[in-house]
C-alpha cells in the first residue's frame, strides 16, 4: 500500500460497460492535466454486466493503449479504497449533464467523508459526447441489426464496436 497519496495522481472509476468515447475523452484530457492517471473498472457482483470485467479490462487497455501515463485495473469494493489504494489522490469524475452533476455532487460529498484526503475533480464532458451513455450504446448494438457497426462507430472506438458486435451477433464485423 502507498504510504502517500500523490497529487499528480488521478483514478478514473467507473463500470465502462462498455468504454465510450465520452470515456476516452476524459481520460485523454485527464492525462494531459495528472502525470498519472489510474482507470479503474468497478466488479459490482450484484450487476449483471454485458462484458466480463476480463473483457473491459482487455478493452479498456486495447482503447487506451496510446496513452503511456494510463494504466488500467479492475477493483471491487468502494472507489475511494482503490483510489487510495492505487496511491492517487485524486478521483477523477465525468460530467455530460445537469443530472450527472446532480448525482456526482452527491457522491462527492459522501467519498469527502468516507476518505476527506482524496479530492474529487470533474471534468465536463466534451459537447460532441454529452449524449453517449453506455446504455445507449447497447441498446443501438442489440436493435441496431446489420447497421450496427457503422451506427456504433460515432459512439465507441473500433475494438468495441467488434466486441459489441460479437456479444450481440455472434460475429464481429
């Protein structure tokens, strides 16, 4: 366990199932502000999640491989405990809509007293992402039918949109 929280430091936690472009923004933008920055995907055993957390750490790390300052882990438990237990110091958090800042703002306050060492920093969504949600994204790979390929690739990046394509068709295209 790190003895101490770095500043330069930040953990991106989320499901990320799947990973969108939304996603990918933040960790972008997030990597050019923290000199590290630590994605987390969160095991929740009462979900039931379309990929395997082995398929979205495999995505996530496919996706992000570009990005030499990021890695990525999955975790189970509450996010200020793997964000503490990663050494960051930081938690980064997305936001698209007066909703999303709504229910961020609420979680911050509760990770500020489950762990008041570890601050939170939102990043505004990029305005091009603001409508991509990962349930979205399912919804048009499962009813989407042949077009779904093109139709996702406005959403995800193209490993995704093959494993979408694989969970949903059998074959990627």
């Amino acid at each position: 366990m790190p003895s101490a929280l770095n500043p330069r430091h930040a953990a991106y936690v989320g499901s990320f199932d799947p990973l969108t472009l939304g996603h990918e923004d933040i960790v972008r933008r997030g990597a050019g502000i923290f000199e590290r920055i630590t994605v987390g995907i969160g095991i929740n055993t009462e979900k039931r999640a379309l990929f395997s957390s082995h398929e979205r750490l495999e995505l996530a790390r496919t996706v992000l491989s570009a990005h030499p300052n990021v890695d990525v882990e999955c975790f189970t438990g509450l996010a200020v405990d793997f964000v503490r237990r990663c050494g960051a110091a930081v938690m980064l958090r997305g936001v698209r809509t007066l909703t999303d800042i709504e229910s961020e703002f609420t979680m911050s306050l509760a990770n500020r007293v489950l762990a008041s060492d570890i601050e939170t920093v939102f990043l505004m969504a990029s305005e091009k992402y603001t409508h991509i949600s990962s349930t979205l994204i399912k919804q048009i790979a499962q009813l989407g039918h042949a077009e779904s390929a093109d139709k996702l690739r406005g959403f995800v990046s193209e490993p995704i949109v093959k494993a979408l394509l694989g969970k949903f068709t059998g074959s990627p295209r």
